[in-house]
C-alpha cells in the first residue's frame, strides 16, 4: 500500500526525501492530493512497509512543515 509524508514545506519534503534514501527507504517526489489540504505541491511516497523506518527518521529531525502521514485506502489518501 502506497503512503505518503505531506509537508507544508517543498524543501523539508526533499530534505526528507534524500533522509529516506539514506535509510534505505525508496521513496520519490509525488504531487500531494487534493485530500491534504496543504499548498506545497509535492510530498514524499514510499510503500507502507517501510513505514517504521520513515516514521523512525522523521523523529530523528526537526520539521516543523510535516502535517502527517497519508495512506492509500480504496483510491483515495487519507490521514492516518
């Protein structure tokens, strides 16, 4: 299952982004959906097994522009 790591910020999504590959987590720049309700445009997607890992290095720094986590549920995104 897809999810997603939506920020109101593009630079903390990409910072985030390269964060993520560091880890080992695949994750690339998607456009946010309509469903987040932020202004930023892009979000981070990667596949809902590596979620420990990216909630792990979310805690690891300090973004203040990250809104929440969103997962793929029956074709739409939805906060967790």
């Amino acid at each position: 299952m897809t999810m997603l790591a939506v920020f109101r910020s593009r630079a903390q999504t990409l910072e985030y982004i390269s964060a993520l590959k560091t880890s080992g987590v695949p994750a690339q720049a998607v456009n946010t959906p309509k469903e987040a309700g932020v202004g930023c445009g892009i979000s981070a997607r990667f596949e809902e097994t590596f979620f420990p890992r990216a909630r792990a290095c979310l805690a690891k720094r300090q973004y203040s522009s990250f809104s929440g986590f969103m997962k793929n549920t029956g074709g739409r995104f939805g906060y967790l």
